[in-house]
C-alpha cells in the first residue's frame, strides 16, 4: 500500500477541512477519530475522488505513514493533546514529526518539545487560524518547535497555507513554543480588535442613534479604506443580517461574550513579564464584566443606564471621530502585542522573525487586514524603530487621527457609553508620548511609606536616595 505523507489525529472542522486541503493539493493523507462514526461520515461526505486513508487507532495510522512519519493533532488542548502525545510516543521513532494544530498553550509546548525531543522524536506546535474556511482554502500556519522538522513540512504546509502576492502565510517562528505563542498573541490580538469594534457599534447605536443598516454601511465603507480587514468585514455583514421576524440578528444575540482561555493567556502573560499590554486586557476584562448578566441587569435598574443621543446635525462627525478612534486604537493595541512578543524573544531566546509575523497574518487569519503590511514594512526599516508608535508612518497616522479619536472619546464619557478600549489605548498613548510622567508622585509615596528610595532627575540614575520625610527633610544615599 502507499505511505501516506501525513497522518491526522481529530476529525473536528478543523482537522476535518485541513485534511480536505491536503487532500486537494495532492498529500496522500491518514485520518483517524477516536469517535468511529466520525470518520465514517467525513469519508461518505467527502471520501470519493481523493486518496485519503482510514485508520481504526493510531497503531494503523502510524503504520500508514511513510518515513519520517508526520502525524498533524486537530484535537482540544490541553488533556486530549497529552493523551493522544502518550499514546504515539512509544508507537513512532527518532526523527518522526508530531505536531500540534490546537490552540494549546505554549508553555506545554515548551514542555513537549523537550519532553518529545528526548525520545528523538520532532516536536512542532503550530497555530492555525481561520476557522473552517480558512482551514478548507488557506489557513495562516504559525509553526514553531524543533527546527529539524521544518525542512520535512515546510513545502506541505506553505502549499495548503493563504497566500499574499504569492508569498505563503506560513513562516517558521522559532523552537518550543514559538510557534503557539505567535499564535495567542494573535488570539489577543483578535480580542482587541473585536472589543474596539463592538464598542463603536454600540457608541453608534447608543450615543448617535444610527439604525443597523446605517452601522452596516459605515463598516462596509470603512472595510474600502485604512480599516480594511476580514473582522470589519463580517461586522458589516452581521449588522444586515435579519431574524426570522426581519428585525435585526444582533439584537436577539445575548451581550454575554464567551472565551477559551487564550486572551487570558495573553494579558497574563503580559502581567507576568511586566509589558504593558492594556487593550487587550480590557478587552479580556470587558468579556468577564459581559459574563455577569444579571448583575448588570440590577445595576442598570438601580444606577440608570440609558444614554443620550446626540443631534442629528453631529453624526456624520462623531461617525468621523470613531473611524479615527478605531484605527488610532487599533494601533495602540498591536503596538502593545508586538512589544509583548518582543519581550518574550528576549525571556525564551527566540529570535522572533517579526515581520514574518505580520506578513503571515495578512491572509487567512482572523485578523487579517490591510494595516499588517504596514507593520511589515515597519519592521524593515533600519535601524527598527523601538515600538510601532515610533514608526514614522504610524507616528503621523496617529497624530492625524488623535483629535477624532479624543472627540470619540468624549462622546463615550459623555453619553455614558462604556468604551474601554478606545479609551485605555488613548491614556496609553497620553502616557507612552509623555517624557515626564506622573511616576514621580509614586516613588516619593513609596519613599516616605516604605524608604523604598527614589532616583533623582539630576544626578547619576544609578543612585539611589531615601528623604527623611518626617524627620529633618534631609536626604541619604541608600545603599
Ligand atoms: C482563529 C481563532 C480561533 C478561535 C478562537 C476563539 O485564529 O481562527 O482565533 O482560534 O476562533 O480561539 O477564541 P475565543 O473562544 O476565546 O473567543
């Protein structure tokens, strides 16, 4: 019988439609599910015309595979990888390639690429994102883990991968869990950008009054311009579409927000490495404030939450304001993300190909959009410039857009209107542009309550100084 090139564990939408693209571009492919009936039907639904191999356990799937053996896990994160993982080991051999498409979390990549590397066995966490369509027509791949595999998978997955000007969004990220780190920041990323758009959907619903269809044609004009992107797309698409009775879908939708962990990875990740990733916190944040329905019920009973409208004369500037307010916002939070990622290639040794990044996330993904050649380009220049938001280009973006978005700010704060992101990424930006902060105030509090010492502006800020608050005002250097 002929090997096939890959064997795939988890026949969810995932594994499923990946399967069908490796199929289609001419990967003889192995599935196996633990579920029986599940594979039974995706062969009966999509089995006739391809060479797609069944296996009834992972001994046969292995035993299908052609040498090195790569066998691709579409199954949930967390205990269903550990399992099945336990379970290949001792079935495969030194240079056999295991990977996993999940969005697991990286530190447990981390772990199995050394835990797998000890038996001579490649391991290779690998994001991938764009749903279902993305997976059937062009996923973008964020592969990381032990580089001896990538020369073995490279061309198999860049050929299955989305593609701009012919360029493959599938680049290798670096070794452990490179790969799926890129991809729950990517996650984050996605959080922030959903949070910011939602919040201008309900500052044009609350604060200006606009119908769903006047809000759909606002997102369908902008997706025309600098906020191109497959997330403003959809909304404009989501805002049109009609319940059974014709009235707006969205309005039947419950405001509670679910999530699967990888936003909260993100934040606290970069709580945990002192980086300061505020939007997409907040929007973290603002999820598990949505989650508590009934409580904001009851406080909306007891504070009063119905916000004014503005007058009708003011739309069409305030609908300004907040495409500004969007972009200068989405700036801010991918500013953050890339100096989050930054920060973990120092702390894991990466060497995070950062431009690679942004071109791999501008087709297939989730958040795909216009702006990431932008950033692409940023990360060209020589020298880089220390942070997006002192890129030249980004830097006269912003300040072109800051007068809307404070304006949008505003409207926010002055209807009512919760709008977190928008407005903490504006007091980042306030805080990021100012040379002499407010810190200050803290170290002098942190001084005189705790001796905690201080740096002074004048003098070597290697010195450390503690004032005698309470006693004669004088001050010492501390040791
Ligand atoms: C992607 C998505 C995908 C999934 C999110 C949803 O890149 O295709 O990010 O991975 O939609 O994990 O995450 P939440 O359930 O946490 O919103």
């Amino acid at each position: 019988m002929t090997k096939s090139d890959i064997g795939i564990v988890g026949l969810g939408v995932m594994g499923a439609n990946l399967a069908l693209n490796l199929s289609d571009k001419g990967y003889r492919v192995s599935v196996y599910n633990r579920t029986s009936a599940v594979t039974s039907e995706f062969i009966e639904t999509h089995g006739q015309g391809r060479t797609i191999a069944v296996a009834d356990n992972l001994q046969q799937l292995v035993s299908q595979l052609g040498s090195p053996r790569v066998i691709l896990l579409m199954v949930t994160a967390g205990r269903a990888v550990e399992a099945v993982i336990e379970q290949l080991q001792p079935l495969l051999e030194p240079g056999d390639i295991v990977i996993d498409g999940g969005n697991s979390n990286y530190q447990d990549s981390n772990r199995r690429w050394l835990e797998l590397a000890a038996w001579g066995i490649h391991f290779v966490g690998m994001g991938v994102s764009g749903g279902e369509d993305g997976a059937r027509f062009g996923p973008s791949l964020m592969p990381g883990g032990a580089a001896a595999a990538w020369p073995v998978i490279r061309d198999m997955f860049q050929a299955i991968a989305a593609r701009v000007d012919g360029v493959p969004c599938c680049q290798w990220l670096g070794d452990g869990g490179a790969g799926h780190y890129v991809k729950m920041i990517h996650n984050g990323i996605e959080y922030g950008d959903m949070q910011l758009i939602a919040e201008v959907c309900h500052l044009m619903q609350h604060a200006l009054g606009l119908s769903h269809d006047d809000m759909a044609d606002c997102f369908a004009a902008w997706n025309g311009g600098r906020l191109e992107s497959y997330l403003i797309e959809i909304t404009a698409r989501i805002l049109r579409q009609r319940d059974r009775d014709g009235s707006p879908l969205v309005e039947r939708i419950l405001d509670m927000a679910g999530n699967k962990g990888t936003g909260v990875w993100t934040a606290h990740d970069a709580l945990a490495n002192a980086v300061p990733l505020t939007l997409i916190s907040e929007a973290v944040h603002a999820r598990m404030l949505s989650a508590r329905k009934s409580e904001r019920v009851a406080a909306a009973a007891l504070l009063g939450s119905v916000p004014t409208l503005v007058a009708e004369s003011d739309r069409s500037m305030y609908l300004d304001a907040l495409h500004d307010a969007l972009y200068a916002a989405k700036l801010v939070s991918y500013t953050q993300g890339f100096m989050l990622m930054q920060s973990a290639a120092k702390t894991n040794g990466w060497a995070l190909p950062f431009g690679d990044i942004a071109l791999l996330w501008r087709a297939g993904c989730i958040i795909r959009s216009r702006f990431l050649t932008d950033i692409k380009n940023s990360f060209e220049r020589e020298p880089v410039p220390p942070s997006l938001l002192q890129d030249p280009f980004f830097a006269a973006e912003v300040k072109a857009s800051e007068a809307g978005w404070r304006l949008a700010v505003m409207l926010a704060v002055k209807h009512g209107v919760a709008a977190p992101a928008l407005s903490s990424a504006l007091s980042f930006y306030d805080g990021y542009r100012c040379a002499n902060g407010s810190a200050n105030i803290i170290q002098a509090q942190r001084d005189f309550f705790g001796a905690h010492t201080y740096q002074r502006t004048d003098g070597d800020e290697s010195n450390h100084f503690h004032t005698r608050w309470l006693g004669d005002g004088g001050e010492e250097i501390a040791s």
